[in-house]
C-alpha cells in the first residue's frame, strides 16, 4: 500500500518511528515532514495528508501531534476520511475492522515508540470486514452531505 505520514513539531520522532514500521511492513511511504526543528501547525499537515487520502492518492495516512486529537480533528474534517486516534493496539485493529478507519493519529506525547509500532502494525495489518459495518460506515458517510442544522 501507498502510505502518506505527518506530523507537527511535537510528533517528529514518533513520526519516524511509525513510517520505519509501515517500511519494515513492505509498505511504500512517503513522509510530508516537518524536519526535526521546524515548527508546523498541526491542522496544516492534518488537512494535507486527508486530502491526498481523500483524493486517492495514497491508500492510508499516518499523523502524529502532541496528544493525536487536534490533528485528526484536521483530517477529519476532509469529506472521505475516517481519522482515529489509537493510544492501543486493540483500537487500532477494530477502527479498520469495523469502522474502515483510512488515517491513523497517534499522541507522541501519550504513545512510546514501541507501542507506536504495534499500534501501527495492527492497523495495517487489519482489513474492513464489511458486512453489517459496510452499512454503518456508509450512515457516517451520509453525514458528510447532511446540512448542519439537521
């Protein structure tokens, strides 16, 4: 699978640290950045990698901020990205199973890096089991072209 990974200034390393473990799956990445030094705005890097998902220009993304929230926040904001926050493996697996999560955001102030690389390689390792969650994914879908009143 085509990954693309980002983060802001706080994620730099755990950044690394998952996108070696996507590598190390046989998975092609490419890293969008920041350098290690260079302050970023997590909303920034959060609605890029979430278009380019979005747009089908790379299977899965990968994020990492402080706590992982704000940044997926950022992502999810792009209409066609289900962005999960996981601090555990468990999580991980069950938001590709069942809800057919296509980001990852990971808090590199909550998560280590080994437990980032199990997190990591349990929710590439996972596969939407379609079936009665095909369904629910595609209510959370309708949502997107709801207005906002109802």
């Amino acid at each position: 699978m085509k990954i693309v990974v980002a983060s802001d200034h706080a994620g730099v390393e755990l950044r690394q640290e998952m996108a070696d473990e996507a590598r190390a799956l046989g998975h092609e990445v490419t890293d969008l950045g920041p350098a290690p030094g260079v302050a970023i705005d997590y909303p920034v890097n959060g609605a890029k990698v979430g278009r380019l998902v979005a747009a089908g220009e790379y299977d899965l993304g990968m994020l990492v901020c402080g706590t992982g929230v704000g940044i997926s926040i950022a992502a999810n904001k792009v209409p066609g990205i289900r962005a999960v926050v996981c601090s555990e493996p468990f999580t991980a697996r069950l938001s590709r199973q069942h809800n057919n999560s296509n980001v990852l955001a990971v808090g590199a102030r909550v998560v280590g890096p080994g437990l980032a690389r199990m997190i990591v390689r349990d929710w590439l390792t996972a596969e939407f089991e379609g079936g009665r969650h095909a369904r629910r994914v595609a209510l959370i879908d309708e949502l997107e072209n709801q207005p906002a009143s109802n």
